[in-house]
C-alpha cells in the first residue's frame, strides 16, 4: 500500500499557472511562426539595396558614383542628385543594376564642386526607392 500513499500526495498544476504556460507557448510558437513567413515572403520577393560606395571628381564638371547593388534583385537606376551647400547636379536616365554588380554613372556638373567637398548622393529607382549617402568627393 505503500504506491497508494504515494499517489495520494502528488499535486496538480494550478489552473492559472497551466493557463499561462499555454498563453506563453502560444506567444513563441506565433512568434516563430511569424518569423519564417516573413523570410519566405521577403525571399520570395527580393529585396532591392543600393550603396553608394564613393564619388570621385574626375573633373572640373564630371562626378563619377560608384554603386553596388547589395540587394536580391536587379534594380533599375532613374535618378542621381548630387547636393552640396552652394551646389548640386543632377543625372537623369535609365541604368540596370544586377544584384551583386557594380556601376560607375557619371553626373555632369557646373564646375561647383572641389576633391574634399562633403556632398550628399540621393540614388532614386524605377520602384521608388530612395539610397542616400553623404561621403567626401574624392
């Protein structure tokens, strides 16, 4: 009779704390959840990123940017405004850009900018998205 003592003295969850063990599993497992239909959706779909990687004056009025594409898809360049205070330039036109790939456009300019100029690079693509960057003219 000894293994009926011992069951006699077993005790139960309570009903609050089961409750909240319930509620928690359900929060990690909406959580995880969540998480991986987030990565198949953006995998799925691709992510477009571009960074500008540097500006050099190549001339009195010529600006060459370098743009790499750290995003999942082909992006396609529209725009490219250089500003600085007292200046800007901008190019206008169409340039693909393969994930992983690198392109150098050149931005034509009124003769306002020098090598050590601070100058911010706003890059626009054909999906509206905007890349902006503020390096020093090389």
């Amino acid at each position: 009779m000894v293994i009926m003592k011992f069951k006699n003295h077993r005790k139960a969850l309570s009903p609050v704390v089961a409750t909240l063990l319930l509620i928690v599993l359900a929060v990690a497992a909406t959580a995880v959840l969540w998480t991986w239909v987030s990565n198949m959706i953006s995998g799925a779909t691709g992510s477009e990123e571009l960074m500008v990687e540097k500006a050099v004056l190549a001339t009195s009025t010529k600006i060459k940017i370098q743009i790499r594409n750290i995003g999942t898809v082909t992006a396609e360049i529209t725009e490219i405004t250089v500003e600085k205070t007292g200046g800007s330039c901008s190019w206008t036109g169409s340039k693909s850009i393969k994930a992983g790939e690198v392109v150098v456009i050149d931005v034509t300019s009124g003769g306002e900018f020098s090598r050590g100029d601070i100058v911010t690079i706003t890059v626009i693509t054909e999906a509206g998205n905007e890349f902006v960057a503020k390096l020093s003219l090389q």
